[in-house]
C-alpha cells in the first residue's frame, strides 16, 4: 500500500469531479422530467401501462445493479485507477440510450413501440448504473476526510442540481418551443435527448481527465451472494436504506410532477392561471436557487448544526413545501383585481416557485447528507466484518434512488389516469407551416376542476405519510455519527496503519 497522502482536495479537484455530477444529473433529469410526458402525451402511449412496466424495470435493478457494482468493485486498478474507465464506459453507453430515448419511433404497431420504449428505458437505467457507482465510489479515494467528503460532497450535489435545471430549461424554454412549430414536438424532444446526451459524455470526460484515485483502500472480492450478506449484515446499511427511498419517493412524486401542473394548468378553461414554457423555467430556476443556496453553504451549516439535525429536519422542511404548495394551487387565480392578466400569470409562477424553493432546499440539504452518509456506512461495513466494498455499498443508493423514482412514476401515473387529463396531437398547418397542437379531451370538454384537485392531491399530500415513515426509521434505526462514528474512523485508521 502507498504511502497515505497528506494534502486536502484543492478547489480544481473538486470542480472538475463535480463537473461530472453535472452531466449525470442532466442526463437523470432528461428522464425523469421528460419521459414520461414525451411517451404519454406526444406519443399516444398509456401513462399507466408505462408506469407499471417502469416498476417492474426495476425488479431486474434488484439483480442488475449489484452485479454491476460486483464488476466495478472486483475489477483490478490499472494506470487509470478503478473506477475512471468504467465511468467514462458508462458515459459512453449512457448517452447513446438517452439519445434512443427520444427517437420517435414510426412503428404502426402499437405494441412494438411499448417494447421499444420500454427497452431502452431498462437499458437506460443500467447505463446510468455504470456511470453512477463507480462516480460515487470514488469519493472516498479521494477524500478521506469527514470535511473533504461534505465539501466534494456538496459541490458534486450542486453542481449537479445545476444540471438537472440546465436541461429543464433549455428544454421547456428553447428546444422543445422552436423546434416543435417547425418539426413537430416528437422530434424537439429527440434534438432535447441528443443534446442531453453529448452534455453527459463531455462533462463525465472532464471528471476523469483530471482526477485520479489518491488513497489506496482496501479492496474485497465479492461474490453476489455475499452481496445480499454484506446488505444482511451491515444494520447502518438497512436503517439508511429505508429512510433514504422514503423521503426520495415522496419528494420525487411531487418534483416529478411539476411539468404536468405547467401544461395543464396553463389552459384551464382558457384562463392562464401559469405560464408554460418560460414560466415553468422561472420555477425551476427560483426553486433551484433555494436548494443551490443550501448546498453552498452545506459545509458551514454543519459547523454550526449537527449534520444528524440538519438530515432529520430535512423530512418536516419537506411536509411544510408540500402542504404549502398544494394550499397555494387552491388559492391561483386567473386574474387579480390589481393587476394585468399578464402580470397576474406571473405572479402566480413566482408564488408556485417560492413555495417549490422550500421543498427543493430540502431536497437537496438531504441529496448531500445523504451522500456523506452512505460514504459513512462503507467505513462502519469495514470496521463491522473487516470487508470495504465501496462499489457494492454505493450501489445501494443508486438502486434506491431508481426504485424511488419508479415507485413516484406509478403514483404519478395513477394520479393522472384518475384526473382523466387529457392526450395532445399535433397537427400541420398548411398556411403558415408550422405545427399547432391541442388537447383532445375523452369527454369532449375543458379540464374539470375536480381533475385537478386529483392531481394536486396526489402530488402534494398523498407523499406526507411516506416522508414522516423515513423521518421514524431514520431516528429510531440509525446512529452513524457525532462521537460513535469518530471512534470508528480512528480504529479503522488504527488498523490500516498495522496493515501496513
């Protein structure tokens, strides 16, 4: 084993390593943001017969995940270290099925466009495993430090919020609007998913051109049946495990279904209660503000708070955002009395988006704490039974934020099919040769209120229960810090010193 470097990460370090979060998070927020609506609305598909086989895609994460981490975590350190060419790998593939995402397909049979889509959704998913796992792995080869962690840490979780507002509005707000009216919106989101795509394999390229793995830590052969054993054995892993997917669930069915509030909303029996398009990129960008802000300042909070505090405040500020906005969108108007029509438009944008900062800031203080956590849990898994299994541990979290995410698309999709929201086509205009598009309604009629009042039902207060469970399983199951969790570090130190 080398000789243990002394020096702290340098602020290059950690920006060309958070530079790589930036083109995760663009190409997960290409997903998770534009999928569905671009399948269901776009392309005629059934929201729920889409959501269900999302779910079911992650049955097989369940295996695939972990024998991917079981790769990454056996393969042997070469010249480029271990984990740097399975994310540049990773970015590659990644980016090719992001980009086959969005391919309106033309196939006359509706089947084989379920299968098509489906398909590269799974292959998507396993793509974006081989980037994630190795890119958190690596963490702890590069910072061995409780305060170099939250700081890369934080970064990477900024930087890479960043990414996922940098595709939310460019997409709403400047590829989908122009190239829609010529192209048709099918092949806006395809430019959309291309664009994507190229961000991710870019910055992932900058991550592993400048950084290199400094700590050589211990390294385990692994099996996938110990895989479930280390899962077995490690009670840290379980309690952060549970809490984790609860409260990534439940914020995930909101935050997922802000692009349905901006469509349908906005034409309201005719009345513009929200802008789409640049309104919903005003959303995204005050709401991201109040998580950015956060995030920055992540390291000095901690100094002042406990991180155990922040990480359990995070659950209540999470079901104050959503009680708040879903009072707010009872209280939209069309028009206020003292305004213009236009200026009320974005008057109720700016109060939908200051009421979405809250959650986001919540959102994102628990995407770092979180991650510091689970860097945490792989050292207490090595103290416990004397195996490091980086890239098996970190895993969990990808799997976990997948599982969350298809769990929030089902309740999603239920939401919708209940509200009875309706499809849009498009059609060519011969005059002024654009495209020009328009709801189609099953019943013939405008967007009832009470579908709305399902659909704010089932974004902000169906949720509550599953963050409050991760708030109880959190505080009871799981310990992992302040004085405890000191004392675990400075044995495992002690050993690796004796190893020597």
């Amino acid at each position: 084993m080398s000789k243990k470097p002394t020096n702290k990460l340098t602020g290059l370090e950690i920006g060309t390593y958070s530079i790589g979060s930036l083109g995760r998070e663009v190409s997960n927020n290409c997903i998770n943001v534009f999928f569905l609506a671009f399948l269901n609305i776009y392309m005629g598909l059934d929201v729920l017969v889409l959501t269900v086989a999302f779910v079911l895609a992650k049955l097989w994460d369940t295996v695939n995940d972990p024998m991917l981490a079981a790769m990454v975590n056996n393969s042997k350190k070469g010249r480029f270290g271990r984990f740097r060419p399975w994310m540049l790998l990773g970015a590659v593939l990644n980016c090719a099925a992001l980009i086959l995402c969005f391919y309106p397909v033309g196939f006359e049979n509706v089947t084989l466009k379920y299968v098509y889509y489906i398909g590269l959704y799974i292959v998507w998913g396993m793509t974006f495993t081989i980037v994630d796992v190795p890119f958190w792995s690596m963490i702890p080869t590069i910072a061995d430090t409780t305060e170099d962690r939250n700081n890369i840490s934080s970064w990477s979780k900024l930087v890479g919020g960043f990414g996922g507002f940098v595709v939310s509005s460019i997409g709403t707000s400047l590829i989908i609007p122009k190239i829609a009216v010529t192209k048709g919106a099918p092949w806006a989101h395809f430019v959309l998913g291309i664009t994507a795509g190229g961000m991710i394999l870019c910055f992932m390229l900058v991550t592993v051109i400048c950084n290199r793995e400094k700590y050589d830590l211990p390294e385990s052969k692994i099996s996938l049946s110990e895989i479930f054993r280390l899962f077995k054995s490690n009670d840290q892993l379980r309690a952060y495990a549970v809490s984790y997917v609860l409260f990534v669930g439940g914020t995930t069915i909101s935050l997922f279904q802000i692009i349905y509030v901006f469509i349908y909303y906005g034409d309201m029996g005719g009345l513009k209660y929200l802008s789409q398009g640049l309104g919903y990129t005003v959303f995204t960008a005050v709401a991201c503000t109040g998580q950015g802000i956060a995030m920055i300042f992540y390291s000095l909070i901690v100094k002042k708070i406990s991180r155990e505090k922040i990480y359990g405040a995070n659950y209540f500020m999470a079901v104050i955002g959503m009680t708040g906005l879903f009072f707010i969108f009872f209280l939209l108007k069309p028009e206020y009395s003292f305004l213009e029509n236009s200026k009320a438009m974005w008057l109720n944008v700016i109060l939908v988006a200051l009421a979405g900062a809250f959650l986001m800031t919540s959102n994102g203080l628990n995407q770092i704490g979180s991650t510091v956590m689970i860097a945490d849990v792989v050292d207490y898994g090595e103290w416990k039974t004397g195996q490091r299994s980086d890239s098996v541990i970190f895993s969990v979290q990808t799997l976990l934020t997948k599982f969350a995410g298809a769990i929030a698309m089902l309740i999603i999709g239920i939401g919708i099919k209940a509200a009875r929201l309706p499809s849009i086509v498009q059609t060519f205009d011969e005059t002024t040769q654009t495209f020009v598009y328009q709801f189609i309604f099953g019943n013939g009629e405008q967007i009832s209120t009470g579908a709305l009042d399902i659909l704010r039902v089932f974004m902000f207060l169906v949720p509550i229960p599953l963050i409050l469970a991760g708030y109880a399983v959190y505080r009871k199951k799981y310990w992992l810090y302040g004085e405890r969790y000191d004392k675990i570090k400075r044995e495992i130190d002690e050993r690796r010193e004796r190893a020597k």
